[in-house]
C-alpha cells in the first residue's frame, strides 16, 4: 500500500530540526531500519512568507498503516518531539508511480 505523510514541525523546535535534519535524511535512505517501507518521494513543506522549512511531505509504500505509523514514529524528528502534528493517509496513485 501507499502512503502520504504529512508532517509539521513545532516553531519553537526550529534549532533542533536542523540538528536533525542529517540523521532524518540517514534515516529515510537506510533500508536495515525499516526493511518492509520504501520512501519514494519526500520534501520540505515551507511557510507561504519567508520560505521556512515548516515541516515535510513524504510518499512511502509499506504493508499496513501500523507499519507506516511504526517507521514515522521512529524517526530521528519524532524521536525528539519536533513534530506539532503528522498524518499519514492511504494513498491511490494514479500518475508518476514508479516502476
């Protein structure tokens, strides 16, 4: 199945998200910590004023929602509380699917 995350950020936790931002990119790409999820597309979400990184915009494929939740739940930006919310929604995808 596939899967939109949609992730915002908390304001006050800009400083740590940057801190992170590595150890999430590590995260997304290393396969041996979440065997059973692929990220096929991923970004920044930015603020419409000044271009902040407000939070992200990920597409995964993974058997279950409960494994979705398991590989957002254990990234680096969950891990330290950064996130102010995040969803993650079944996905039918129509156009641009790989492979």
């Amino acid at each position: 199945m596939y899967f939109v995350v949609f992730a915002t950020h908390k304001e006050e936790m800009g400083q740590e998200r940057l801190q992170l931002q590595d150890a999430f990119a590590a995260y997304l790409h290393d396969l041996t910590q979440h065997p059973d999820v692929t990220v096929h597309h991923g970004g920044q979400t930015l603020s419409e004023s000044d271009q902040t990184v407000t939070g992200f915009v990920l597409v995964i494929e993974a058997p279950s929602l409960e494994v979705a939740q398991a590989f957002v739940a254990g990234s680096p930006y969950a891990q330290a509380g950064t996130f102010a919310e995040s969803h993650i929604r079944p996905w039918n995808w129509l156009t641009g699917r790989p492979g």
